[in-house]
C-alpha cells in the first residue's frame, strides 16, 4: 500500500490524504445499515486515503497506476447513496470527484449544458436557471449528490413522471476506464450507432468506469406551475386514477400516491384520517397546464376522490427534502430504512399489500407505509418506509434484515423490480440472481471481466460473486 501511495503523493501532493477523518468521512455512504453498525460501535473499515484529482487527465493516471498495482478504487461523489455501495477496506482508496465540478458547457441554442462529474446536484440546478433552464432532475437528495453519482445510479427526480429519469435526461457522458483510457459519447439526442455504450455505466455504480463529465438535454423553465390534491378512499383507486391520467395522454410531471399512514403523517391539517392523498403537479405552457388540470381533475373525481386543498401540494413543495438524520431513530432503540421498487400496474395494488403485510409480520415492526412515488404509462414504483423497535439492541441489525427479505420477498411472489431507483449496492446484491437471472448476471460479471480485468473498481458493490 505504502508504494502506491508514495507514487500517488508524487504527482498529486496533498491531495491524496491519509488524514484519520478524512478517510472515515468516505469510508461510507448513507446506508442505514453501516450507520446502525456504527452507532453500535462497529463502524466500516477505514481506507488507506481519499485521493482527489483535479481533471480527466489525474482521474486516467490515478486509475492507470492503481490498476497496475491492482489497487482498489471506490469513487466517491457526495457518499448520499443510500444501498452500502461504499464500505471503506484497508486496502482500498476513494477517488473523489469533488475536484471535478462546475459547469463546463452551456449551448443555449441546443439546450445542452456539461458538468464536472462531481458538480453537487443543486449547483448544477442553479447554473442553468440563471439561462432560464433546469435540468428536469430533481431527486430529494439534489443538495447531498453530484451529477455522476446520479449517473452511477440510475437516480430518479420527483419531476420524472413527465421528464424521465436520468438515463432520459444526458445526452453524453465522458468515463474512465479502470485501466486509465477515456471513453467520451457523442452529444447527440439519439443514436443508432449499436447498443447505447452510456448504459454500461448508468447504474453500475462505480464497479465499471468512473463517470468525469455528464452532459444534460435541458428543458425550459416552464410558464406555469400549478398543483392540486385529491384524496381517495384506499390506495387501489389512488393507483387506478394515476394509471387512467397517464395512460390517457396527460403528462404531470409529479403523481405522487401516499397510503393512509403517510397520508396523515405528512399531511395531518388537510387528509381526512383513513385516506390516501394523491398529489399532482402541472407543468407547461399556461394553456396546457389548464387543460390538464380540469382533465386530472375530472378523472380522479370519476375514481371515488374528493378533492383537498390545493395547500397541501405547497406543503409537499415546502417539506418536500427535509430528512431526519437515521442517529435520533437509533438511540430510541428504533431501526428503519426506505425500499423503493417497481411493478406493472396489474401487480401493484397487490405488491403494495403484500409487503406491507409481510414487513409487519417481522417482530418488533412499528410500522409499514407506502407512497406511489413515480409513474409510468405501464407501471408505478413503489417507496416503503418501515420502523422497528426490536427488544434489544443486539437484534436490531437482524430486525432490519428481516424487513428487507420481507419485501423483497413480496416483490418476488407478486412480481416487479428490486429497485427503482436507489439501486443495488450491498443491501439488494444478495437478491440479484434472482431478479436477473444467472445469465443476466453471467453478463454483468463478464462485461466487468473486461472491463476491469484486475477487479480495482469499487469491489463488493453491486455485482454478486460467482
Ligand atoms: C435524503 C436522501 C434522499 C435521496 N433521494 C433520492 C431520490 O430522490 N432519487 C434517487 O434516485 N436517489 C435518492 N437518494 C439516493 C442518492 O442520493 C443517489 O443514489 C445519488 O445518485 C448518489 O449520488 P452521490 O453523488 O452522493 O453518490 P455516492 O453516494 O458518492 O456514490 C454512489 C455510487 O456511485 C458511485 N459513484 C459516485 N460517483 C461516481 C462517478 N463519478 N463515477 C463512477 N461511480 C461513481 C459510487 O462508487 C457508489 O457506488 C437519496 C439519498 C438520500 C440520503
């Protein structure tokens, strides 16, 4: 470990550190796992220094000599992945990428902007407002993630229902490979020059390429915004009245479906008890957005709603990013974790139930809730959140295990997607030969064999071992 630091240190100086905290700080993301791990006094494996290189050309020369010394490598955007993607090892090093930021490239003419892979998600929202654009990507987390870690995801924004995800917002991305070559895509809206090379690395969560650029399709910002909300008698109808909205044509940027429990947690002053809100938001052209609303409207009305303050959608906007920190569950002897997954409409209203009520069987649940976050003309996902407080703190981790298999139990009885957007990480790596299939994921351990044959990028995540 000492020499590759050395040859690093030589060319890199102080900015590869072997600082206690600043090797702590990246030795995790945000999973609730490592987090109660460590509020237990088992916090994750230190790795031996972050190091921060300032443009393609330091990203292609770390990577060149770690792979030569087969050294491990786990970029790090702003450690907000919520799936233990990260874990810290001894012999690994962090490749940060808060030395790439800033907007690299704005063409109002083509509405195309290019970032820093490392651009913090808000910052980039803002360079491209003051043109009069938005990126149209608006995950919760946009203030604690960059650009490539979006990338590295497959993230999803609130907004996506009618913008698309992030695999629907690039145009072009640039990527390191493992052994320092540079792979740049074209900026065009869409090819058919073979398969798509960007999807090898829109999800692969740092074990493929480190992503150093993205570049957006932007959108202008829109002429008007408005809001409504509904609430319905259960969650069936809720999905129904979405499914009907979208499958007739209508393109609300945010649907977002809460069950009871939710519906009264988050919105106590305007949704009757044992009733689920259903939030839209309308965006476009005035004329659009007003015939759109009167259309929702009239649809949701037709499914058994009634209508509720259209308050409650600036309350969703106004508390809509505020999370609590997972330490002040922690130390009321309570764990918890959010799972988002997905289905075709036919097998919703059935997933919904059936994790609920598997989750809740787990000893010591509290709680078990859901909200329809994203939809499709075909389908929906799904964002559960579930609270457990076990006997004793020694079962905590095991509780929290059982909740996971609970749903991604029922997601494999009634059919659908392990996860929508957050991703696989190390919480769901254990159900992916299943959700593959054994080819499917033959293929991704191939694909990985090639392109990074010494297995230096981000080892662990993801990709299940053979
Ligand atoms: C409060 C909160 C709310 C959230 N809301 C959402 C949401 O609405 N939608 C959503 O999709 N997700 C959400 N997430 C999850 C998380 O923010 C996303 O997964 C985000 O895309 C991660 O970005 P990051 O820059 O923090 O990546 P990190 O956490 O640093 O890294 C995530 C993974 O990507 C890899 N990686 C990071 N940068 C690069 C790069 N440049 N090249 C190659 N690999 C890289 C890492 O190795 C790791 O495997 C939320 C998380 C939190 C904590």
């Amino acid at each position: 470990m000492s020499e590759i630091l050395e040859r690093l240190r030589d060319r890199l100086g102080d900015r590869v550190s072997v600082e206690r905290e600043d090797r702590v700080e990246h030795s995790h993301d945000y999973w609730a796992l490592t987090a109660l791990r460590s509020s237990l006094g088992q916090p994750p494996p230190e790795v031996a220094a972050v190091v921060r290189p300032a443009d393609t050309s330091e990203v292609s020369w770390v990577l060149a000599q770690c792979n030569s010394t087969g050294t491990p490598v786990i970029p790090y955007g702003l450690g907000s992945g919520v799936c233990g993607a990260i874990v810290g090892r001894p012999d690994a090093v962090v490749l940060s990428l808060e030395g790439l930021t800033g907007l690299r490239h704005l063409d109002e003419h083509n509405a195309t902007a290019r970032f820093g892979a490392g651009t913090r998600g808000s910052d980039a929202e803002a360079a491209v407002a003051t043109d009069g654009f938005t990126l149209g990507h608006q995950p919760q987390s946009i203030g604690v993630s960059t650009v490539g870690g979006w990338v590295a995801t497959r993230a999803s924004g609130q907004f996506s229902t009618a913008y698309g995800n992030i695999e629907n917002l690039i145009t072009d991305i640039e990527v390191v490979l493992a052994d320092g070559r540079v792979l740049r895509t074209d900026t065009v809206p869409r090819s058919a020059t073979g398969p798509d090379l960007r999807q090898l690395f829109l999800g692969s969560e740092g074990t493929l390429g480190v992503v150093t650029e993205v570049g957006f399709s932007l959108i202008r910002r829109p002429e008007s915004t408005a809001g409504q909300a509904f609430h319905f008698p259960d969650m069936d109808s809720g999905l129904t009245a979405i499914r009907t909205v979208l499958q007739a044509g209508w393109t609300p940027p945010v649907a977002r479906l809460y069950d009871s429990r939710e519906s009264l947690h988050h919105f106590p002053e305007n949704c009757p008890e044992d009733r689920c809100a259903l939030l839209w938001v309308h965006e476009g052209p005035e004329a659009r957005v007003e015939v759109e609303i009167d259309a929702v409207s009239r649809l949701c009305l037709e499914h058994g709603a009634e209508s509720m303050e259209p308050t409650t959608v600036d309350h969703w906007f106004e508390h809509r990013n505020r999370v609590s920190p997972w330490e002040s569950f922690f130390e009321r002897g309570i764990v918890l974790d959010t799972i988002e997954v997905g289905c075709s409409w036919d097998r919703a209203p059935e997933l919904y139930h059936e994790a609920v009520r598997a989750c809740s069987q787990v000893e010591g649940v509290l709680s078990v809730s859901a909200h329809s976050s994203h939809s499709y003309r075909s389908g929906t996902a799904l964002y559960f959140t579930f609270l457990a407080r076990p006997g004793d703190s020694s079962m905590m981790e095991q509780s929290y295990l059982d909740c996971w298999a609970a749903v991604m139990g029922a997601v494999s009885a009634v059919g659908g997607v392990i996860s929508h957007h957050h991703g696989i990480g190390r919480v769901r790596r254990g159900y992916l030969v299943e959700q593959l299939g054994e080819v499917g994921v033959g293929l991704l351990r191939s694909v990985k064999s090639v392109l990074d044959p010494r297995g230096i990028l981000n080892p662990g995540a993801l990709i299940p071992d053979d």
